[in-house]
C-alpha cells in the first residue's frame, strides 16, 4: 500500500513539475494583461475629471484623436457595426424608406452599391480630421446628395437630425452592451462632440434638442439629449409600412438571395436581436427566438471575457483602418479593402481573393475582387463622384462652394469653452 502510495506521490510531483512552467508562464500572462488592459482608456480620460479639466475644455483635435483610438484600437467591430445597424434603421423610418424607393436605387441592381457608397462617406467623416480635405469633400458630397430632397421637402431636419442621432445612439449601445468595457465619459463627450460639428457642417438644426437655445455645457451633455430625443423620435414615428419592408428585401433578403430560404431567415434574426420592438415591427423583421437570443448572448458574453481577461491592447501596427490612409498608386484613387458580398472598390489581391473572409464570402454567394473588369471599380472611389450613377460627375460645383465653407469656417478648438462645468 505504501509503495502505491508512493508511485502516487511521485506522479503528482512529476506532474507538478512538467506543468510548473506553463502554470506560472499563464500567471504572468494574465497579470500582464490585467496591467495594460486598461491603459489606453486611462490615457484617454487622465487630462480629465475632478481637480482637472473640465469637459468643456475638450478640444476638436482631441476629438479626433479619441475616435481615432475608439475606432482603430479599443473597439473597431463596435463601430464598424453600429454604423450597418444605423443605417438598417434608416430604413425603419417611413419618410425615408419612402424616398429611397422614389430615388431608384432601392432595388437589387443599385442597392448594393449605394449601401457601400453611403457607409465609404460616413467611414471617411467620421475617421478624418475635420481640417483635412478628405472630411469636407466627404461632407460636401452628403450634402449635395441632400440639397434637392431638403428643398423638395422629402427629407425632413428631423428625419437627418434621427441619422446623425441614430449612428451615435448605436455606437454607444454597442460598446456598452456588447464589448469588453464601458465606454467612460471622457469618450461619449468625445463622441459627442463629433457628431454636434459633423451635424453643424451637414447644416442640420438641432431645434428639437431641449437646449438648442441655452447651450450644452459639454460634449456629454449635447450626446445624452440627442440620444435621448433620437429614440423618443424612433417610437413616434417608426410605423410598419410597404417601403419599409422593400427597403429591408432589398438591402437583406437580395444579399443571400442564393442560398436556401433558412440562411435567410437566421441573417433577419440576428438583425432583428440588434433591434427594440418599436424598430423590429417598422422593418418587419423576426426577433430572435428562445434558441437564437441565449446563444447570441452567450457569444457576446464569452468574447467579453476573452477580450477582457485573455487579450492584450491591440498594438498601433494592428490597428483596423476605418478607410486607406493613402491612394492606389496606379489609380490615384482609393480602394475600400473591407470585405462584402460585392466587392465595390475592393484592390484584387491574393488576400482579398483567397483569403478566409474571400473564400467565406464566395461560399455564400459573393463575388471575388476583380470579378467583371471594371464593374466594381477595382481602381478605387473618388469622394467627389462618388455615388449613384445618374449622379456622377454632378454636384462640383455646390461641392466647392461647400468645401471652401468649411476651410473658412475653420474648426472650433474648444466647442464648449464657453462653460465651466465637468
């Protein structure tokens, strides 16, 4: 018994040796993780808070480089998902499902192309400085697209005012619901703020916001009302009605349109746990189901925990570009390397052809880079022609005018330094 017990012992310790190493090397991992996981988010908020500056002080070149770090490095899927998901929603809203259908190009032949345009410019302003080329030309080129319709009275101050509203409500959803951390309030001023110049610039009103007259004290502030006002705006006018529902076939239903009807059904789903009731109803889509929802939250959750406890910051060389910093060189022009069923102004290379995501993709009915010649202009867009085809080369003119607003204009170092308050 006693030699039994000792083969025992013996093996135990043998164990315990072997293990030892990876044991204490998967200790030292976790603390190191544990020690810079926070760091970036510690940075961004240390010129701020109690005994500091004040919110207010906050300037746009700040902005700009907190949503750098937001978009690139803490949380680049929640952004590039709130953006899809806000642009979903645009569509929930009668008055403009209903434009899009007058338009023309909420049908399967322009749709695609339009759902990439549309997020290129919002990519565009919302990852460049506000005193670059790139930002106003991207502004301007919305602006135009916009100009006839406001003046028409098709597009209402409060149908672009939910937009702009709409696409920050989702970013600070995303992030709070769904990441490895909340966001602090040093960035939701920061992500206010961009959004109150980028409203500013696109000449939206913020009439409906309780204090358009008085002033917002802070970025917070200004994002807390018009987060506020946006989904009060949602329940009130977001109704289920036939362009809705064509606006969703459309942008949906066409993208796995060659698969079998349940892939389907499951992609309506997963859109449809992205959204309350009020909006599912509007775009006539199915919420989740008692399967589906636990284990969509049970993904959510484990990838939380990994990113948390597992995952060190991603690094500066890693960072997930939202839009090319610098042109094709043969084209001059700039690609769009994000992967989609059609690959519109995507570069065609080995990667973006056989990589993963391509070979994914092309299982599921897209196409590869390059497909067709020219027809996905592989050569890269050009913000100043960029959009539907009746619209090419159109609208220069109101361009320039608008972009040499915006270069005299200037941006504002500190939009709220007129108050005092945290």
């Amino acid at each position: 018994m006693s030699s039994s017990r000792l083969a025992i012992a013996a093996t135990l310790d043998s164990l315990w040796r072997s293990y030892l190493p990876l044991a204490t090397c998967l200790l030292a991992y976790l603390l190191l993780v544990r020690t810079f996981r926070y760091q970036r988010a510690e940075q961004i908020s240390s010129a701020f808070g109690h005994g500091k500056r004040p919110l207010s002080s906050m300037a746009t070149e700040e902005v700009h480089d907190i949503m750098t770090q937001l978009q690139e490095l803490e949380f680049p899927r929640a952004f590039n998902k709130a953006r899809k998901i806000a642009l979903l929603k645009a569509g929930g809203i009668p008055t403009m499902s209903k434009l899009f259908a007058v338009t023309g190009q909420n049908n399967r032949r322009n749709a695609g192309k339009r759902a990439i345009d549309t997020e290129i410019l919002l990519r565009e302003a919302q990852s460049k400085d506000r005193k670059s080329i790139r930002y106003m030309q991207a502004v301007a080129r919305m602006n135009y697209f916009h100009l006839r319709y406001r003046k028409a009275g098709k597009i209402l101050d409060e149908d672009l005012l939910h937009t702009l509203g709409d696409g920050m409500v989702e970013t600070l959803r995303i992030v709070n619901d769904q990441e490895w951390r909340k966001l602090t309030d040093v960035e939701k001023c920061a992500i206010g703020i961009f959004h109150k110049n980028l409203g500013e610039d696109m000449e939206i009103p913020f009439a409906p916001l309780p204090s358009c007259q008085t002033g917002w004290e802070n970025g917070l502030h200004f994002a807390t009302e018009l987060r506020d006002w946006t989904i009060r705006y949602e329940a009130a006018v977001a109704k289920p009605v036939a362009t809705n529902d064509q606006y969703v076939r459309v942008y949906v239903d066409s993208a796995t349109s060659a698969l079998p009807k349940a892939i389907t059904q499951f992609l309506r789903k997963v859109l449809g746990s992205e959204l309350d009731n009020t909006m599912r109803t509007s775009l006539y889509l199915e919420a989740p189901g008692p399967i589906l929802k636990p284990a969509l939250e049970a993904f959510t959750n484990i990838r939380k925990l990994a990113l948390r406890h597992l995952s060190l910051p991603r690094s500066s060389f890693l960072a997930v570009k939202v839009v090319e910093d610098d042109p094709n060189p043969l084209s001059g022009l700039y690609n769009f390397n994000h992967p989609s069923f059609r690959p519109w102004y995507v570069k065609p290379t080995f990667w973006t052809r056989w990589g993963p995501v391509a070979l994914l993709l092309r299982m599921l009915g897209g196409r590869a880079p390059g497909t067709g010649g020219d027809k996905y202009h592989p050569q890269g867009y050009d913000l100043k022609t960029i959009g539907p085809k009746p619209q090419e080369g159109k609208g220069l003119d109101e361009m320039r005018t608008t972009v040499e607003f915006l270069k005299a204009r200037g941006s504002a170092g500190c939009p709220f330094s007129h108050g005092g308050k945290i």
